[in-house]
C-alpha cells in the first residue's frame, strides 16, 4: 500500500507540475509565433529544405518577442502581457484568411473586407485588453488554456514534419524533372504564348473598385488574336 500511495503521489505531483508551468509560464507567444512557419513547411515539405525556414523562423521569433516586450512595458505583468500577446499573434496569422471569408460572406472587394477585418480585430483586441487588466481576476486558468493550445498546435505541425522527414529524409528542395517530350514533326507548328498578368486585376474588378476602364486595351488584345478571360480568378 505504502509503495502504491508513493507511486500515486509522485504521479499526481508529476500532473501538478505541469499544470502549475502552463499556470504560470508565458511561453504560449514563442510557440504561437513560430508556429504557422513551421505549418506551412510541413505542408509545402516535399518542395522546400529545411534551410529555408530559418530566416521565417527566426524573423516570426523576434515578431513575438517584440510584441510580447511590449505589451508587458504597458501592462507590468507577464502573464498577462502573454494573453494580451498570444491573442493578437493568433489574430494576426489568421487575418488574411478572415478577410478572404469576409469577402466572400458578404460580397465585399478586398479593400473593403480588410478594412471590416481591421476594424473588427481592432475592436476585439481592445476589449481583450481590457479583460485582461481590468476584469479577468483568475489569469492562471485563462493563461493555461492558451499555452495548452500554443503547446498543441506547435506539436500538431512539428509531429507533421518529423513525419515525412523519417520516411522521406530530409527534402533537398528540387526534384529530379523528367526532360520535355521531344516531338518529331515536318508540320508547321504556330509559336503559342501564355501570358498569365498574375497582378493585374479583372476588367469588371478594376472598374468598380478603381473607376479604371480598360476595354479598349482588352479589345485591343482580342483583334490581335489573344483570348482573353473576362471572369478569370487567380489561385
């Protein structure tokens, strides 16, 4: 009994122990930061070295660092400072993604969905504040919430690519291209151009948003026998 009661003891403080450091750390706003590099390595993996990361990587740190030194300059608490900071980095990495669903929610153009996003952000971030300093008494409850989320989605993408990188190795960033078929033939053969105006905008896009008409420039391609797509997205 002695042996089980000890046994269970040290499991239990093993348990509190690692509940009293997602308590009271602030590491959530490291692992946050860094988190979404290492998301998108392991799903692009096959095409990129591990090299190439290291500046993101690192740049993405000091992000959270620097926004981290700040919020603690203003609030003189660091666990708080953490909520404020992991709140805004989490915001911050999804903002793209929101503006594109706001867009496309409520029929908004770019412009105008980043502004709602800005301001929403804007206005959530306030309030966040305020709880934090103001009307949030049990910090240690909301700060382990947030490292245990920063922890789980750091493993998430971490376990991702150790994955390929046991099965496949570690990726060398090109691939072994097969060459060009080689055609054989005698036939007249019309040289064929694809241009692809990644950053040039649609002409119903560019008009209402801009007040830009191009028509005659589009015609203009049309009589010179190019096709031209009229409601064309891109990626």
């Amino acid at each position: 009994m002695t042996n089980i009661a000890e046994e269970t003891g040290v499991h239990k403080n093993g348990n509190w122990g690692v509940i009293r450091i997602l308590e009271r750390g602030w590491f959530a706003p490291f692992l946050l930061s860094i988190q979404p590099v290492l998301q998108l390595f392991s799903i692009n993996i096959a095409e990129l070295h591990v090299s190439e990361i290291i500046r993101s990587l690192l740049v993405s740190f000091f992000f959270g660092c620097l926004i981290l030194g700040l919020a603690y300059f203003f609030l003189r608490d660091g666990r708080r400072a953490s909520l404020v900071t992991s709140l805004f980095i989490f915001i911050f990495f999804l903002f793209g993604d929101a503006a594109v669903w706001m867009s496309r929610a409520f029929g908004l153009g770019p412009a105008r969905a980043n502004l709602v996003t800005l301001a929403i952000v804007v206005t959530v971030m306030l309030i966040w504040i305020w709880l934090v300093q103001r009307r949030i008494r049990d910090i240690s409850s909301i700060n382990l919430y947030f490292n245990l989320l920063a922890v789980l989605l750091f493993v998430n993408a971490g376990v991702q690519a150790s994955n390929y990188l046991f099965e496949n190795g570690i990726p060398t960033g090109s691939r072994d291209r097969e060459p060009a078929a080689v055609v054989q033939s005698d036939e007249f053969r019309p040289d064929i151009y694809y241009i692809v105006l990644d950053a040039y905008g649609r002409q119903d896009i560019l008009k209402a948003f801009y007040e830009l008409d191009n028509s005659s420039f589009l015609k203009n391609l049309s009589h010179r026998g190019f096709y031209v797509a009229d409601q064309a997205t891109s990626n």
